[in-house]
C-alpha cells in the first residue's frame, strides 16, 4: 500500500475520533444529570453488565482519566446505544433537535472510521475519503450549528476534499452503507449521483457554496437538484406530448364515428 494513502486513511481515523469524542461529549454534557467523564465511565460499566453482547469486544476502560483517550469506538457505543434493556435510558440523541439526522450522522462517523482503520491499501483508502466525505455531509445535516460551528464544518469539508484528492477518489467507489440510511434514501441518492459525476471538484464547489453563502454546502447538491429537475421536466413534457397523442386519437375516432353515423342515417332516409 502506497505511504500516502496509507497515511491518508490515518489520518481520516484520527479525526473521526476527534469528531466522535465531540459528538459525545456535546451530549453528555447536555444531558440531565452528572456531566464528568468519570460519571460516562461508570455509565458504560453499568451498561456493560445490563448488555453483555451489545457491549462485546469494548475497549478496555482501565486507565483512561480524559476525553482524549476516547475512540470512535467507544463513543459511538454509547451514543448509538437502543438501550432496549437499560435500567435507567438517557436517549442521548433522542434529546437533539433532529435525531434521525443525528443518528445518521453517528453512523456514517463510524462507517468511515471502520474502513480507514481496516484500510490495506489504494483503494479501501480512497473508499474510506468517500466515506469520509459522506459523514461531513451527514454532520451539517444533523449537527449544524451545535456543536459544529461552521467554522469547524467547513475545516471538515477542507478535510474531506484534500482525503479525496491525495487517495485519487476522482469518483465514489460502491458505498457501505451506513445503519439506517434508507429514510434518506432519496436525498443520498441525488447527494452520491452528484459526486459520481463531479468528485473531488464537486467537493470543492459545496464547500465554495457554503462559505459563500449561509454556510451550507449546496454547490454540488444543488447542480444535482437542477440535474435532477432537468431529468423530471423532460420526463413530465414526455408524458404531456403521450396525453396530447392520446386526445388527437380520440377526437380522431370520434369524428370518424360522427361520420359514419351521419352516413348510415342518410343512406337510410334515401
């Protein structure tokens, strides 16, 4: 595996762990309750023994006394929690403005720190800035404002462009999708149909939009909306010229049995 894709995919699993102890942390200490990180500690002990299999395979607690020893692992553990069996649930991201979005943007986090941390060589790397650059995405969808200024989205999509580039992923290799993505099917469909066609210049172009603009990257997105909509007009005047074809007819036939009426009944007076 090339050092520079190698270094990439690297770099792609720190800051989803940076992204990930952020994410946490806003939630925690927005929560009803004890905020310290030893009282999160002794939450995931407890959930531990409360689910056994949920919290299979987590990394050892022992040792860790701050934020920063916290991984995309463990973060996401906690924040993705179902807690069907918890005694006490906390619903952290039930408690946002948007969970759906939030829960999204959790996934897609973990999805792509999964495939840069599991990356061997050019092409999982380039899988993993694509992913990457999804995630981004799913953060200003579901976080935008807090705790992710937009200062802090646009250095994410800066991130997410020079990942892009260094890997080579001019287009989107086939996508592992994230948990729960199909009730946005239709607005990731559009979002990966644009980066198909522009890659890494249509991640330049949202993130020249969204600095530009109200801070929302909209460049890419919205030439695929008026692809899109190019795509539905043509479809709809198909669909008008089919109804108009299909009224000629009709009048067609209308006439033409007018007229036989009209013949039968004058060759029946004479």
């Amino acid at each position: 595996m090339p050092d520079e894709a190698l270094q990439t995919a690297f770099e792609i699993k720190i800051t989803c762990d940076e992204i990930s102890r952020k994410l946490l942390r806003w939630h925690w200490e927005n929560k009803p309750g004890e905020h310290s990180l030893g009282a999160l500690l002794d939450h995931i002990r407890t959930r531990q023994q409360e689910s056994p299999e949920y919290y299979d395979r987590l990394p050892d607690l022992a040792g860790r006394n701050s934020w920063q020893q916290l991984d995309t692992t463990l973060c996401m553990r906690v924040l993705l929690d179902p807690e069907k069996d918890a005694a006490h649930q906390l619903d952290l991201l039930g408690n946002t403005e948007h969970p759906a979005a939030a829960r999204r943007a959790c996934n897609a986090v973990r999805t792509a720190r999964n495939e840069a941390a599991h990356a061997s060589d050019r092409m999982a790397a380039a899988q993993a800035a694509i992913l990457f650059n999804e995630a981004v995405e799913a953060l200003e969808e579901g976080y935008a404002g807090a705790p992710l200024r937009t200062s802090e989205l646009g250095q994410y999509y800066r991130l997410a462009e020079d990942y892009l580039s260094r890997c080579g992923a001019k287009k989107p290799i086939v996508s592992a999708a994230p948990e729960e993505k199909a009730p946005r099917a239709a607005k990731s469909g559009q979002s990966t149909a644009g980066r198909k066609k522009e890659g890494t210049s249509g991640s330049a172009s949202r993130r020249s939009a969204k600095q530009n603009t109200s801070g929302r990257s909209s460049g890419g997105r919205s030439q695929n909306r008026k692809q899109g909509g190019s795509r539905n007009s043509r479809a709809r005047a198909r669909q008008k010229q089919k109804q108009a074809n299909r009224t000629v007819l009709l009048v067609l036939l209308a006439i033409l049995a007018v007229g036989l009426l009209i013949r039968g009944f004058t060759m029946n007076w004479q």
